[in-house]
C-alpha cells in the first residue's frame, strides 16, 4: 500500500475574489466508522464554484475553505462499515467512487418530506471550514475525505474519471430536476433555457426521454453547436435575438401555443421571466439554475392564468449521483460527452481555469490531480 502523506496540496480561498492559494492541509490520520480517505483523481469545475469564489452565492460559506465539489476519488481507506456503496456494491481499497453531500436520515426533511437535499443537518463540501477537521472538505485537493453521513457511489469501469466528475454535479442535477418533473410525453415540445453543462446534458436527458422536440435557448454559438450533438432540433442564440423574438420562434414550433416544458439552468435571474412566456397554458416550468443571490420583477399572475406549475430543484441525493453514473455508462457512445471537457488543468492552474470558467472560455474544465 502507498504510503499517506501527512499533508495534502489543496487549492484555499480565504477572501472572496481573491486567487485561490496552494496550501499544505492536514490529513486525517484515522478514518471514522463508515467514513473514508481517498485519493482525489479529477475535480470538474462547475459554475457554483466560480459563484462561491466571487462570494455570490445565496448559501453560507465558511471561509476558508476548499473549493471543488464535483470530485471522483479511489479508495485509500475505508472506515468500519464503509465496504459497501449507496447501492449496494462491495467497495474495497483501490475503487473509484463519486460521493455526496450529506443527510442526517432523521430529520423531518429527511424522512417525513423525504427529500435528503434539504436535510436540516446537511454538510457541504467545499462549503465547510478547512482548518477544522476533517480538513479535507473540498475537491481541488491532492487528497479528500467522505464524511461518514455521506453517500458513495463505484465508478463503472467505462466511465473516464472526467465524466465521473461531471455526474457528480452538473448530471446529478440534470437527474434530480428530471424525476422530479415527471415523464415527457412523446408529443411535448421541450424548451431549455441553457447552453452549458447542465443544459447540455439535459438536452440529451429530453431526447432519451422521448421528448417530440428539444429547443436550446443559450450561448455562445460553440455551445449551441455542441447542443445539436446532444440531441437539440433547433437552437436560439440570445445574443443575437430579443426576448420578443426568441418567444415567436418557439411559439411557431409549437402551433403558436408555447413550450410543454420549460427548463431553467441558466443562472441568470431575467431568465425565469422570460420561462413563464414561453410556457403554455398549462405547462411545466423547472428551475434549477437559481442559486445566486440576484433578483428579478415578475407578475404573479402570469402563473395563475397560465395555469403554469413551477417546480424547483435542488443539488441531487444519492439516487440522483447513481442514475447520473448509469446515464453516462449507458450512453457513452450514444452522446459526446467527451466534448464537455474543454480544458485539462494541474492543482497549480486552478486559479487559471477558474478565470476561464468565469469568462465563458470553458464548458467544463477539469483539475486533475
């Protein structure tokens, strides 16, 4: 067995704003019952953690902390009754895992509303201080730590690190809003509000789901191409069009009614007024990509008269990470994954692709360790 180091290299933000700094953090020297050590392969950046970084999140932060939370690990350590994942599957030293936030398992949300994702006891990665232990709370990290509370999943053999990575967020969001929404009937028309990882990869979710037709409303253009791969029938560009104009273009691919469904997972919040137009009487409105603290003025009334049921999603539980992981090994040849990894980073470049990240130069970059 490798040797533990004592320390692990790890990417801190002390300030918001400020460039992350490499730091030495400590690691655990014992492994708690049902907990484990593991050595972080690949972390994927996402959004939020560009968010977090600029300090623009409406979720506490308790700085400082290790920013990364999409993080594909193997096994170094496995604590006492840690030999199994969320599903079942025998775990032992060397296995890849993806893993989750945690839930208590007996709180009201936990077991009577029956949604972990709003666990009142619920613990973050890289939302939680990295000078208390267990330090390693964070995935831009040579090394990580799976809180005994949290859920675990085996990588398939045919899944790359990268795209373990990018189930461990973006898809297991994508999976969640999914199930909460429901079945897509063979005759909806599917609008997505998005062109990034998460609109992308729930392009490909409509079309495997049966959806009649996927529209794509986003940007930039490179984004919208990478769209049609995954499945869109037609692409807006909101760069080039108005509000007015994208609601025409959608109503006249809809026999003039508006979308069945609408999904939100552009993070911007004028986004979610321009959803409720686009929607039918009627329809499904999704909304995923609001976690920023930005505000937007809309009519209530427009939800009653349209009779529109609004559904809001959040982050994703265990079920949601081992669907993401049976979703791409089950579709890897079938959708080009592969293209949403734009951009290979070393622990040292962080800072860098966090920067293009930020600026839309990237899909979805990885830090791999």
């Amino acid at each position: 067995m490798t040797a533990i180091p004592e320390y692990s290299r790890a990417a801190v933000l002390r300030k918001f704003k400020e460039p992350l700094k490499i730091e030495n953090v400590p690691i655990p020297k014992n492994v708690e019952t049902s907990a484990a050590l593991v050595k972080i392969e690949a972390c994927s950046i996402c959004g939020t953690d560009v968010h977090l970084w600029q300090g623009s999140l409406s979720l506490t932060v308790n700085l400082p902390v290790i920013i990364g939370h999409e993080m594909v690990g193997s096994i170094l350590k496995l604590g006492y009754g840690a030999d199994r994942d969320s599903v079942g599957n025998p775990l032992r030293v060397g296995d890849r895992v993806i893993y989750t936030h945690t839930a208590c398992g007996s709180c009201f949300f936990c077991t009577t509303a029956r949604k972990p994702t709003l666990c009142m006891n619920r613990r973050a990665y890289m939302y939680e201080n990295m000078e208390q232990e267990p330090y390693l709370l964070g995935g831009f990290s040579e090394y990580g730590y799976i809180l005994p509370q949290a859920g675990r999943l085996k990588v398939p053999d045919n899944v790359s690190n990268e795209l373990a990575s990018l189930s461990s967020c973006a898809l297991r969001s994508v999976m969640n809003a999914m199930s909460q929404l429901g079945e897509i009937d063979p005759t909806e028309t599917v609008v997505i509000q998005g062109a990034g990882p998460l609109g992308l990869l729930a392009t490909a979710n409509a079309k495997v789901r049966g959806a009649r037709k996927v529209i794509v409303i986003g940007a930039p253009q490179a984004r919208l191409d990478l769209a049609r791969e995954f499945g869109a029938d037609l692409c807006i560009s909101v760069e080039n069009t108005t509000a007015e104009e994208r609601l025409e273009l959608v109503k006249s691919h809809t026999s003039g009614r508006g979308a069945d469904i609408v999904l939100e997972f552009t993070g911007v919040p004028a986004a979610f007024v321009e959803g409720l137009h686009l929607a039918r009487r009627g329809a499904r409105y999704l909304i995923v990509g609001q976690l920023g603290e930005g505000k937007t003025e809309f009519q209530p009334s427009l939800i009653v008269k349209k009779n529109i049921t609004v559904i809001g999603s959040f982050s994703g539980d265990a079920r949601s990470y081992s669907l993401a992981l049976d979703f791409i090994s089950r579709h890897v040849v079938d959708f080009p994954f592969e293209k949403m990894i734009t951009g290979r980073y070393k622990l040292d470049e962080v800072n860098v692709a966090l920067e293009r990240m930020k600026n839309m130069q990237e899909i979805k970059p990885v830090i791999l360790v």
